[in-house]
C-alpha cells in the first residue's frame, strides 16, 4: 500500500501524467459519443502497471437526484457474482475486463447503448489514500435518427404475393419507431397472420409478416407507428385464378371436338374414295 501515493493515474485516452484528479462535480475528463445501439468502452485506467486485482472501483452515474450503481467491483467481487445493488437500466448489460486488471485497467464496457444511457459517469477508487480517486466521463448516445440522418417516420412496405404458397408477405425495411404491422382487406378488416422476422438492428425495427388472402381482393399492408401517429401501407391485389374445373372441362370438349372432326374427315375421305 505504500506504493500507491507514488502511483501516477490518468485515463488511457488522455494519457496525462501526473494530473490532478477532479472533484466530484466538475467538467468531464473524456467525452465520448456513441451510436445508440452500439457497444462502448468507458476508460479508466492507471498509466502505470499496477495490479488492481485485489482493490475496489465503483461506476455511478449522475442522475436527476440519485447516483445510479453502474459497476461495483471489489476484490474479485462484482455484480452478478456475489455483489448487488446494480441499477436495472445496466443489468446484465455492463462488464469489466478481468485479464485487463492486473494492468491497473478499470475500464468497462455497456452493451447496446440506450439514449437514456448519456450523461456523465465517474470511475471512483474510494479506499485510495490519501484521496479518492474519481475518473470522469461524458458519455454521449445519439439516436440513430441523428446519425443516419433518417426520419423517423417508417418507409412504405414492401408487399409480395408469394405465388407457390397463395400467401402475402409484407416486409417493412427499417422503421425508427416501433411498428405494428398488420394486412388489412378492402374492408379494412385485419387478417390473421404470422411473423416471420421482429427484430431490432442497429437502431432500427425490421418486420415480416404473412397472411393467406381468402380470397380475391384487394389488400394493404398497414404500418402503424403509435410513437408518432404515423400510418402508411402499400396495396397488393389477388385476382381470380380461373377454376382447375373449367381448364379439365376446356381440354375434354376441345380433345372431343378434335376427334369428331377426326372422323368426319375420315368419312369423307372414305366416301370419297368409295365414289372413285
Ligand atoms: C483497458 O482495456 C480495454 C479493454 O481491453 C482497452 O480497450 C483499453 O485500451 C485498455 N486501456 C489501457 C490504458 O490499456
Ligand atoms: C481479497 O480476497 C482474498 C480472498 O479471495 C483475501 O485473502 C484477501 O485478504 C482480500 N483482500 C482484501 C484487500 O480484502
Ligand atoms: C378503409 O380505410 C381507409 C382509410 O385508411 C378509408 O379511406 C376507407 O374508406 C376504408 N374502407 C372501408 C370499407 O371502411
């Protein structure tokens, strides 16, 4: 313990020796920004190699009243193995790098970033002597929006009759808010249908649905962003397949009507010859 006084600490990206460390309060020491969804380091790391294995660090982030428990690490101890208390919007997404610790890095690093994550962070060792030591950080999460520069309003869906199956598929590309995606017939009632793909990808809902049209109609694709009030749909239309029955019946009076013919000109032929 003696040799911790004589420790130099610094963030990795700063790499400043011999700084002084800030109060609790007080502008950041790094800034970062991250795309919403994206993963993200946040640094804190002594310059020298020092083994921090055995120590304690905590990670808290400001909020309106309360400090919120980010990561709490003490003595091989850490949330979700053996410590808890750790605030819900970072359960089970915030990890630490154990092999990086006896290198005297703290960092840690949150999974799929959320807007609500931005704000400032502080990575406290609260039994150095003679002080604590608090590393700062602004964590900055931008919407997808911003940075794809899209809006948020869902594009119109893309609809197919998938001819093999008789069945309709509408497919939504990437909608920033929420959708709910549903066939409508022309008389705007719902059909039941299946999803095939709901998932959240960078930032963005991508949606696939099916349905069996009973009939023929015309049908929508509705896609409705209740976040925004925002409704848009694409329109496909089944038409009557002519009936199997009436293609057999077709081909019989054709195949008939051939061989009838077929005789005629046989008789005739016959006659003819009958008469020479
Ligand atoms: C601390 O560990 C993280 C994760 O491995 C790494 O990205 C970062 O560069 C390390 N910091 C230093 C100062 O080595
Ligand atoms: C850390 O834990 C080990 C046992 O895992 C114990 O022997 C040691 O005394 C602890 N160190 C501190 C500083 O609490
Ligand atoms: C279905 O809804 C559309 C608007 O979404 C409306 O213009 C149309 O009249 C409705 N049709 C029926 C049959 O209610």
């Amino acid at each position: 313990m003696e040799l911790l006084p004589l420790l130099i600490l610094s963030f990795c990206f700063l790499n400043l020796s011999g700084m002084t460390f800030a109060a609790e309060s007080g502008p950041p020491d790094t800034n970062i920004t991250v795309q919403e969804d994206d993963d993200v380091i946040l640094p804190c790391s002594f310059v020298s190699s020092v083994n921090i294995e055995s120590m304690k660090f905590d990670w808290k982030k400001k909020g309106t009243l309360l400090q919120k428990e980010v990561f709490l690490y003490d003595n091989g101890s850490y949330y979700n193995n053996g410590l808890h208390g750790q605030d819900e919007q970072f359960k089970g997404r915030v990890s630490h790098f154990s092999k990086e610790l006896k290198n005297g890095n703290a960092s840690i690093r949150i999974n799929k970033t959320r807007l609500e994550d931005s704000g400032q962070y502080t990575c406290i060792f609260p039994d150095l002597q003679p002080e604590r030591k608090i590393f700062r950080i602004e964590l900055v999460v931008e919407p997808v929006l911003k940075v794809r520069n899209v809006t948020g309003a869902s594009p119109k869906p893309y609809v197919t009759i998938l001819k093999n199956k008789g069945q309709l598929q509408c497919e939504v590309p990437g909608a920033y808010f929420k959708p709910k995606v549903e066939w409508w017939d022309s008389d705007n009632k719902t059909l039941p249908s299946k999803t095939l793909k709901d998932r959240k990808e960078n930032g963005l809902f991508y949606v696939i649905i099916q349905s069996t049209s009973p009939k023929p109609d015309c049908y929508r694709c509705v896609t409705t962003q209740m976040d925004i009030w925002h409704r848009i749909s694409s329109e496909i239309c089944v038409h009557e397949e002519p009936k199997i029955g009436w293609i057999v019946a077709g081909v019989a009076v054709g195949v008939l009507v051939l061989v009838v013919v077929g005789i005629l000109v046989w008789c005739l032929i016959k006659k003819k010859k009958g008469v020479l």
